[in-house]
C-alpha cells in the first residue's frame, strides 16, 4: 500500500467517501507523495510521453502559429510568453527556437510558466537557463500583459467529478472504502441544477464527467487576451461534449487501476473542448473550431519541416525521426485523438491551422 494510500484510507474513514476531483487533487498534487509533486515522469523511463518530448518539430509548429498571432496583432511588445503545465521545459524551448526567424519577436518576449510541481520546476529552469522564466502557482497570477500562450496536456490533469445517471436521476461517483482499500462507489441521489440539461442526451447507466477548475482557469486566460491581445493554444486529448467515463490511470506507460497506487500513477480524464470554448466565449474572446492536431500540424508545415530536418540524418537516427513525424500526425496514433482549440480577441484574425468554424 502507498503512503498516501494509508492517509486517503485515515480520511474516508473519518469523513466519509471522497470524489473522484479530491481524489485526483491529492494523487496528483499531494505536497509529500503527490505524483507531480515527487517526480519527473517523462520519457521511455517514465510512466508516459509527451508530443514535445517526441519530437521538436511538435513545439516549432506552435511557435510558428504563435507569431503568425503576434505579427496579425501589431507586434505587441513587451508581451507575455506563457505556458501552463511546462513539463520539462521542452516545449517553451522548441517555441523559443522558431520564435528566432521572427525578428523583435523573441526580444519582445516575457517568459512566464504556471507549474505545480517543484521537481518540474528544476527541471524547467535547467532545460530554459539563460532565459530567465518565472515561475507562477496559478494562472490568475500571469502579469498584465498581451499574452501568447500553450497548454499542451495540462487540462487532462486537472480533477473531475464524475456523475452517473440512474433510473431516478444522477448520483456522484466517488471514492470509498471496501475490504480495508480504496473502492468506487456511488453516492446518494442528489439534484445537480448544472446537469439538467444533460438529461436529453443520456440514459440510465450513462456518466457525465464536469471539470470545476476549468472555466475559471480559461476565464483568466481570456480576459487578458480580450483585455490586451494574444493567443491561447490549447492541445490535449478529448472531444467536443463529455459522455462517458474516461477517468484513467497510466503507469510505465500502461493503463492501470486508478485506485490501485495513488501517488504513483498519472491520473487524467479527457478534456471537454465545449467546456473551453464556453469558458473562452463568456470571457470576451473568439474560439476557433476544435481541430485535430494531425492536421494542425499539417497546415502549419510540419512535413516540410520535417523533411528540412531529415536531410541532416540517417541510419538509426532518421528511422526514429520519421517515426516521430508519423506519431504526432497519423490519425491511429496521435493526430485524431489529441485536439487543438485557441482564443483569440474578438472579431481578430484566427491563428493559422485551424479548421473553418461550423
Ligand atoms: N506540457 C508538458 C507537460 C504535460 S504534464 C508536455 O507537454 O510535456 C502536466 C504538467 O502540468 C506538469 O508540468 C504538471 O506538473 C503540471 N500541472 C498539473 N496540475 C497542475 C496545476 N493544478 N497547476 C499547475 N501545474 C500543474
């Protein structure tokens, strides 16, 4: 049993069962034995693999997008560089990189991250040294600037409640205690005005996942974008609309019982981009229409990019980088599943990539 098993336990039996967000909040955040909080869990070491850890090209396309933004806006200097949940760093690198061919665009740029976890935030300062980041707990706390930013697999770790409906109307799931471990369950019946309208496209046996930290952190993002210009590009896997469980468990890149070990495997649901939009919409920006990354990368040149880079390779080294270009966009790997939304400033020009809203 893990340790924060044992304090979970301690906890349910004292106050009752908990929900699958406060149990996520502490698998993932728990400040002694919280997964993010001890651990740097990328790579073929770690538990799993991120897009800007396959491959560079990944963070050069996004970069690209980024100053296609910030020339359409006027060039607006200085301004904030943003990412929200940076890893190892990896991606706001990459950035940087591409955002070199922009004359006065790197100049002009603040670096500012959002991170949690002290381990990543280490790591953060190694991979960036002699950019001069700084650090931020919390998205409300970005300087008032024009700001360009990237979440990339950040909102997939945010905690979700998760609601069942049953034949007489929805019962939270949560996390309990059964033969001495920690169990799911069900909670009692309960009126939950939010999921009313969720009663026309459900049936009994049907779970509705909600995520209570999400709009207001796109609403923070999107009033300094309304307020003082700038881009959000948000990639994550998920879908238009939540139906379904998809609360999951990864451990040396292989799906695990969630309850098993917390604290030792990374715990994500997909992400609802119709969430987003509504967040980014009521906080005064324009959305663009949610696209597959595959084909945002396309768009933005990556097999050009990727065929630049090739040139300088071979053997071994060219094979893994062909596999790389394949992972990132082929529709059975990653270009399906993972999706790409910005915001953008109302009635502005949409950044580069995107399909044509519906
Ligand atoms: N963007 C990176 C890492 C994704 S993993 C990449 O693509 O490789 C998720 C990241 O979000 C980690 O850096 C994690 O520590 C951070 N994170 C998770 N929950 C957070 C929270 N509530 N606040 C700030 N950072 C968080």
């Amino acid at each position: 049993m893990t340790p924060l098993a044992r304090i979970l336990i301690r906890r349910i039996a004292v106050d009752g069962p908990m929900s699958i967000a406060d149990y996520m909040a502490e698998c993932l955040l728990h400040p002694d034995h919280g997964y993010y909080a001890t651990r740097d869990p990328f790579g073929a070491a770690g538990d799993f693999t991120t897009a800007p850890e396959i491959s560079q090209m990944f963070g050069e396309m996004l970069g690209l997008c980024l100053a296609q933004g910030w020339l359409d806006q006027g060039r607006p200097a200085p301004f904030a560089l943003a990412e929200i949940g940076p890893g190892r760093g990896t991606l706001m690198a990459d950035i940087l990189r591409a955002l070199r061919a922009v004359p006065g665009m790197g100049e002009a740029a603040e670096i500012h991250l959002v991170e949690a976890s002290p381990v990543l935030r280490a790591r953060q300062a190694d991979t960036l040294a002699g950019q001069r980041p700084v650090w931020h707990e919390r998205v409300e706390d970005l300087p008032d600037l024009p700001l360009f930013v990237v979440a990339n697999e950040f909102f997939d770790a945010l905690p979700i409640r998760q609601f069942e409906r049953t034949a007489d109307g929805w019962a939270e799931r949560q996390v309990g205690l059964r033969e001495g471990g920690l169990a799911p369950g069900l909670g009692p019946l309960t009126r939950y005005p939010a999921l009313a309208a969720r009663l026309g496209d459900t049936r009994p046996g049907d779970v509705v996942e909600t995520c209570p930290a999400l709009p207001a952190i796109a609403a923070a993002i999107g009033a300094r974008i309304a307020a003082r210009g700038g881009v959000a590009l948000i990639v994550d896997y998920g879908g238009w609309h939540s139906l379904g469980d998809t609360f999951q468990a990864l451990k040396a890149h292989e799906p695990v019982d969630p309850f098993a070990a917390p604290g030792e495997a990374d715990l994500t649901a997909h992400v609802d981009f119709e969430a987003l939009a509504a967040a980014f919409d009521a906080a005064g920006t324009d959305v663009t229409a949610m696209t597959p990354q595959g084909v945002f990368l396309e768009r933005l040149g990556i097999t050009a990019r990727a065929e630049a880079l090739a040139r300088k390779l071979s053997g071994a080294a060219l094979d893994a980088h062909v596999a790389a270009h394949r992972r990132l966009t082929h529709p059975e790997e990653m270009g399906q599943l993972f999706k790409v939304i910005a915001s953008f400033p109302r009635g502005g020009p949409p950044p580069p990539g995107f399909d044509p809203l519906p």
